[in-house]
C-alpha cells in the first residue's frame, strides 16, 4: 500500500486542491492506496470514464495533538496493512511518525519515504528554522515537487536529497470543460459581473506573499490610462498582511476600478468570465490558477517566480514580468489590453499546451510512472 500523509486534502487553495488531484491519480495506479489528513473533500467515484477506487486506508486526524487513542487506533490499522511507500505532503505528520509511529512500527522505516511540496523557498514563511527543515527533508529518500525550476532552488537553498523528481499539476477538467463550452457574456450575467467592461481577475488567497499590492499601487495609473477596466480580487484573506491588503482594495479611492470579491466556492467560472488573469506573486512553484486559466481559454499575464515559465512562454502564449519592474508590468498589461487577437492567440495556445503537456491523463502517467520507479527501486 501507498500511504498518503496531507493535513488537508481538496479545497479551494492551490496545495489542497493539488493533493486531492494527486490522490486521484495514485488512486488509479495499481498499488492500493491509504490517506491520513486533518480534513478532505469528497473524493470523486470516476473520472475520465474510469471508476476511482476507494482508500484501502481512510483515517483523519480531527485535532491536534491527537488523542492517544486515536494514535492507537491508527497503529491497529496500519499493521494490518502491507505498505510499501509513504508519501508526506510538506512534512505532514513528520514528528508524530518519527517519535511515535515509527516507534510501534519499525517496519515502516525501512520502507522508502517520498517528501512532496508545493513550496518555494523565496519569501515563504516556514514554521520551522531553515536548519531544521533542511533536516527534516533529508530523512526522505525521494524529493518531489511540480516544477524543474523549483529542484534547481531547492538544491541552492540547501536541500541534499539525492533523488529529486518534478511532477506538473494539472486542474479540475471536469471543472473547466464544462465552464470553457459557456460563453463569456452569459457567464458574466450569472455572476453579476458587467458585460462590457475589460476584467481582470487575481485569484489568489490575500497576502503579501501573492503580491496584490502590485495592482494596488497602480490603481491610479490603471484609471488614466483604462478608466473603464475593472480588476477583481478573489481568495480568502490571510493573517499574512491579508487584511492591509483589503483595506487598500476598499479604499473610497480606488473603488471605482477595483472590487473585492473574497473566498468562492469555486473561482474557475470568474477566471473564465475575465478578459486576462493577473498573477503577480513573489513566489510560486506551479500555480493551479494559470492552468485553470490554460484549460479556460483565459489569457494570462504572470511574475516570471518558479515554475511560471514552465507554464508561461513569454510573447507565445502570455506574457509574464520581473515582479521588481513595475513598468514591465504595466507595458505588459497594456500590450495585452490593446490587442485582442494577441489574447486570443495567447488564450488558444495555452488551452492546446495544457492539454498535451499538463492533462489529467499525462498527471496520471507520470505519478504512475514515478510510483513504479520508487516501489521498485
């Protein structure tokens, strides 16, 4: 059995949502499949036509620290279990295993061990010193993360892990395939979104890590020179500077031009309504908004952070900038702004490069390919 560690699992955020993506696709490999989490979305019964299989293993973790029974209770199923890999999304569990699993299991140390994040190592606030973490990351056997890009980081950051795998996300095509089928202009009236006026939408959780400021301070520039368009901000507000952020979006000055939305239940039908998706984060490693926006024939105008070229290929089919030129940026938006059939041209090739090289299916291959390598190592 695979053992699959997450604190959480599907959701509106990009490291929940892509654990639940990478579940189903370990799910659809041969091997069996256990989850330990805090929370999970419901996980779906098919995809692609296929049936999904159930976890061979379903446990969570409801509060932490844990109760000694529930620790006990975890012990009892997993020694009924024949596992053969384990999995740790960002460290997930890592102590508990450590000093107490491994303890009352010590067979599950010999078995290999898989480290996988989402992260990028430029302005991230780990919880932990970067000594420990470093530390923590070399118990693993096997590194794995979305982007080639990020490894290289990584590796400069400190990371020894001799195996290191990249593995690119995909989105919820089931999702965006329905969404990519309705026009604009109906979607937009669902919304209550204005049927003229050129949108852009950031969609990402409000803090200063995803760098909203950037749209924010330009604000006024936006006004002189586009005083129609209009720039939504959708996503949850973080204790990372979530709340100044809101502050400057709701300022009387700027309300005319930018609109808060807040957390969705679903952001994909806004990125399909908009005219141009805005990324400007200080990091990313493989953001699942630009490859929502790909699969939605949504164009897309990034920060050139982490693994954003390796979805982005400036002037071919998007634009991104280096999030310290602030004019880059704004040139870049008024190049898209002014020029339709490059949007088009844009939205069309990305819709054509997610497809052949971040599908669904090619997701399922690969984590299918990388779990063989490792059980048979």
């Amino acid at each position: 059995m695979i053992l699959f560690l997450a604190n959480q699992i599907g959701g509106n955020h990009g490291n929940p949502s892509a654990n639940l993506e990478i579940l189903i696709s370990l799910l659809l490999t041969q091997e069996k499949v256990g989850i330990i989490y805090f929370s999970r979305n419901p996980i779906p019964k098919t995809i692609d036509g296929k049936k999904i299989p159930r976890p061979a293993l379903d446990f969570s973790f409801k509060k932490w620290p844990p109760f000694e029974k529930h620790i006990q209770d975890l012990v009892k199923r997993l020694k009924r279990q024949q596992i053969r890999l384990l999995i740790s999304n960002d460290c997930a569990f890592h102590n508990l295993f450590k000093f107490r699993i491994f303890k009352l299991l010590p067979n599950l140390r010999k078995i290999e061990r898989v480290i996988l994040t989402q992260i990028q190592t430029k302005h991230y606030r780990f919880p932990i010193p970067k000594e420990e973490l470093l530390k923590r990351l070399g118990e693993y056997d096997h590194f794995v993360t979305t982007s080639k890009n990020v490894i290289a980081e990584w590796r400069s950051f400190g990371l020894k892990t001799k195996h290191a795998h990249s593995v690119g996300n995909c989105c919820n095509e089931s999702e965006t395939e329905n969404l990519v089928k309705v026009n604009k202009g109906d979607l937009r009236k669902k919304l209550g979104l204005p049927q003229n006026e050129f949108i852009s939408v950031c969609v990402a959780t409000l803090q200063t890590r995803k760098n909203q400021k950037l749209i924010i301070d330009n604000a006024s520039w936006f006004r002189k020179n586009f005083p129609s368009d209009l720039f939504y901000f959708i996503g949850g507000i973080s204790d990372f500077g979530g709340q100044d952020i809101v502050d400057q979006i709701q300022s009387p000055k700027n309300e005319d031009n930018l609109k808060l939305v807040g957390e969705v239940e679903q952001a994909i039908p806004y990125i399909r309504a908009a005219d141009l998706l805005i990324l400007p984060s200080l990091a990313e490693v493989l953001p699942i908004s630009i490859l929502e926006a790909m699969a939605l024939r949504t164009p897309v105008l990034a920060s050139n952070v982490g693994g954003v070229s390796e979805l982005i290929n400036h002037k071919e089919n998007g634009f991104y900038f280096n999030v310290s030129n602030n004019e880059e940026f704004l040139e870049c938006y008024a190049h898209l702004r002014k020029n339709g059939r490059l949007r088009s041209r844009f939205a069309e090739i990305s819709y054509n490069k997610y497809h052949s090289q971040f599908s669904r299916k090619r997701h399922e291959k690969l984590w299918s390919k990388l779990m063989k390598e490792i059980c048979n190592n």
